[in-house]
C-alpha cells in the first residue's frame, strides 16, 4: 500500500469528492483507510446504560483506498506515487515534481 497513517489525501469518488484530510488508520487486509471527518454515517443505537437516551451517533468508516490519491507536501497537488530505491533505502516520489515523500 503506498499510503501510511498521517499522510494528507484527496478523496476523488463518492459523496465527499474533493475534500482532504489527514489518514487516521489503515486496514492492510481490506485496503481501506480511515479519514477522520469524512464518510460519515448515521448509526442508530437503542437504549443502554452508556446512553441511556439512545438515539443517532454519526461515526467515520473506512474507505478504499483506490478512492484516495496522496497529495504530494511539496507541490500540493494529487499525485500518483512511485519508488525510487537509492543505497538499499526505498523511498515514495512524486510523480510531478520528482520529489521525496
């Protein structure tokens, strides 16, 4: 997977195409990622003794990751990500700018 946790996306497909944020956790075997703030759902819970009210609780679900584009820290723009491997280190690279992640 070439997104890890922190790193600022761009969502590109569903309901919130076009906003950013930041990848709070990645799930490896269902390559999906959780943004905090985006693709929320409403869940209704029933009554219980941690809330004893009830009700609806909006809550963050992962998302696939091919519906996510990294954005690049240096050039600001959506990238696609390469590897560049140099004295046995692998490191990401944009594909615009050339530069390392």
């Amino acid at each position: 997977m070439k997104i890890k946790k922190k790193d600022k996306v761009r969502i590109i497909y569903g309901k919130d195409k076009g906003r950013e944020g930041k990848v709070e956790k990645i799930y490896r075997k269902t390559n999906r990622v959780l943004i905090l703030g985006m693709n929320i759902y409403k869940k209704h819970i029933k009554k219980s003794e941690k809330m004893p009210q009830g009700g609806t609780v909006e809550l963050p679900r992962p998302l696939d990751v091919s519906k996510v584009m990294l954005i690049c820290p240096k050039c600001a723009k959506s990238i696609r990500v390469s590897y560049l491997v140099e004295k046995k280190k692998k490191f990401r690279f944009c594909k615009k700018c050339k530069s390392k992640i």
